[in-house]
C-alpha cells in the first residue's frame, strides 16, 4: 500500500490542507483497495488558523513515505522553519515524491528540490517566489508542474487538481473520475490550463443553458453546429454566443472543440480503442483530422499522450516497493503528458 504523509507545522493554510487530508485521508476502499495509509507528520501539536492538529508521527517520519505532501505555507514573507524544510529534503533523498500545494512551494524552494526546475504556485506570490529563488523557473499561468518526483501547485482550488492528479497517476483515470464525482469537483483539469480559465462545464444550476450542456456531451459524435445548439436551447444563436460566453467564456464552436479533445483524452487514457475509432466517437471523423486539432490544442500526438498515460500506469503498478522516480526522459514525458490546453 502506497504511504502518503502530510507535512504539518504551525503557520500552514488550512484550505489545502484539508484538501490533501479529504483526499488521501478518507478510507475510499469501496472505490479502490488497497489505499492510501495516510499520516500527519509534525514536531508536535499544530495550530492551523482555528484548528489544531495532533500529528501522527514527527517530521522524521516524512523520509519513511512513498509520496509527501507540503501544504500551502501562510506568510510568504517568513522563512519556513528549518526543521520543516531539513524534514522535506531529506524525504526526498529517501526517494519520496513531494508535493506542494499552494505557497508550499516556498517550502520545496527553500529545500532547494525546485532548483533548475518549473514550477508554481498561487499567482499573487509567483512574483516573491521567483524573486528569492531565482534558480527557479517560475510559471505563474498555470494550475500545476509536474517533474516526476516534485511537484507544484497553484493556489486553492488548483490544489484539487493536483491531488486528483497524483490518484489518477497511481490509480488511473478512471478511479480519479469516480473520487472527483463523490467531491463534486471537475474530474480532469490539466495542469497546463491557466489559473484563470473560466470553468468549461459550468455546474448544473439554474441557467439557460443548464440543459444544453449534457445534451452536447452526450452528442459528440455528431457534427453538431451552433444552429443545432441554438435550436436546443431554443434561442438565437446571436443569444446563445452570449450566455456561453457569459458561462464558459468561450464561444460554442471552441467549447465544443474543448470537450471533443478531452473526450479523445479519456478514451486514449481508459480504452484501447484505435485512433480511428477515438475519431468517430468525438466528432473529428477521421484519424488524420483527429490527430491534427489533438497534437495542436494538446502538444503531443495522441498516440504519444496515450503512451505517456500506459507508462505511467506501469511505473506505479509494476513496483512493489518505493515509489518509482523517472529519470529524466520519463520526467519529460511526463510533462507533455499533462499537456497545456488552450487559454479561451
């Protein structure tokens, strides 16, 4: 069973960190067994805003664990306690993997694990970060940076998207889908996509288009136009462009575009369905034009995100022991698997 530690000290945002414990310390059995043993690992007794927390373990322990987690850090201003950062990198030496979730970046930094590396953090401190630690390459537009062994996420809900991240590279797309669902939280953000974007799917409620949304999902296979659209949700197409925008920030043709490619994307992660048929079941009729519209919003050809997901599913199953660490071709395909989408 894989081990995932969270590293607590006094001084830690409380949103993050009750992201990371929801996620990887809920008993999710019925949804996949083995998993996760989860521990809090602190000095001592920690005060977190309004809360308090007993560690399981004492930051010793963070060398012990498979995959370690650093939650948001709250005055960027101070430095990190030594103890905190000694504990991270000598984790990471031990062969852990580490994640920082917001302004934990600053912990990673500080242990310099972020040297000569990509990474983020919330976009009102990537400016500080880049500032202190100007070995490292600081991207401040997106949602996370994974290296393989270290990874950075941006602030708040972008933690999310990491944590979701890390289950779906241990336990595949699939089972991430499932804990996404029981969250109420969108199943696959790339880590690419920028901090801004607006929400491409917005959440059922009481508008519009309310109806609309699942109606084309259920229909990309179709050559769906905006007249179609616009028929179903019985309005003008002029009145549709602007409650989509309004909603999705984008404009019909380019939302649907988004959801065929990441509709392409699960198929290629979950099925071995040939390009072929990927192509009919998104709307793109064809391989070639498939292949095309994919390696341009997505980075990478389909047959090599496809690849990168099957390798990565291999390097954490196969393994028995310790989390396997990529070298250094493994970490670059790893990044192109998390391929950027475009900013609409």
């Amino acid at each position: 069973m894989r081990t995932v530690a969270l590293a607590v000290t006094d001084g830690m945002l409380h949103f993050e960190l009750s992201m990371a414990i929801e996620v990887f310390g809920s008993d999710l059995t019925h949804i996949v067994d083995p998993w996760y043993h989860f521990s809090l690992c602190g000095s001592s007794a920690v005060q977190v805003d309004r809360f308090r927390l007993e560690p399981d373990h004492g930051l010793d322990h963070l060398a012990h664990a498979d995959t370690v987690i650093v939650p948001g850090w709250a005055d960027t201003d101070v430095d990190p306690p030594a103890e905190l950062v000694d504990a991270v990198r000598a984790a990471h030496a031990a062969g852990a993997r580490v994640a920082s979730l917001c302004t934990g970046a600053f912990v990673l930094a500080a242990a310099g694990l972020l040297d000569g590396k990509r990474a983020t953090t919330h976009w009102a401190h990537t400016g500080e970060l880049a500032r202190r630690h100007p070995k490292v390459t600081v991207d401040p537009d997106v949602l996370y940076v994974d290296n393989g062994d270290v990874l950075t996420s941006a602030g708040k809900a972008a933690a999310m998207d990491l944590c979701l991240h890390l289950v779906r590279l241990d336990h595949g797309s699939s089972n991430a889908n499932k804990i996404a669902r029981r969250l109420v939280v969108p199943p696959h953000r790339d880590g690419g996509q920028a901090q801004f974007i607006a929400t491409p799917v917005p959440a059922p409620g009481n508008n519009p288009l309310a109806t609309l949304f699942p109606w084309a999902l259920g229909r990309l296979d179709e050559p769906l136009t905006v007249e179609d659209l616009a028929r179903q949700a019985r309005m003008s197409s002029r009145h549709l462009g602007r409650h989509f925008k309004s909603l999705t920030g984008t404009t019909p043709l380019q939302w649907l575009h988004i959801q065929r490619i990441r509709h392409a994307q699960e198929l290629l992660e979950t099925t071995d369905d040939t390009i072929d048929t990927i192509a009919t079941a998104t709307g793109m009729g064809t391989a070639t034009t498939l292949r095309r519209h994919f390696h341009r919003t997505v980075g990478v050809p389909p047959d090599a995100y496809r690849r990168t997901f099957r390798s990565h599913a291999r390097s954490h199953t196969d393994n028995r022991g310790r989390h396997h660490r990529p070298g250094a071709a493994d970490a670059a395909e790893a990044r192109s698997g998390v391929p950027p989408m475009p900013h609409v």
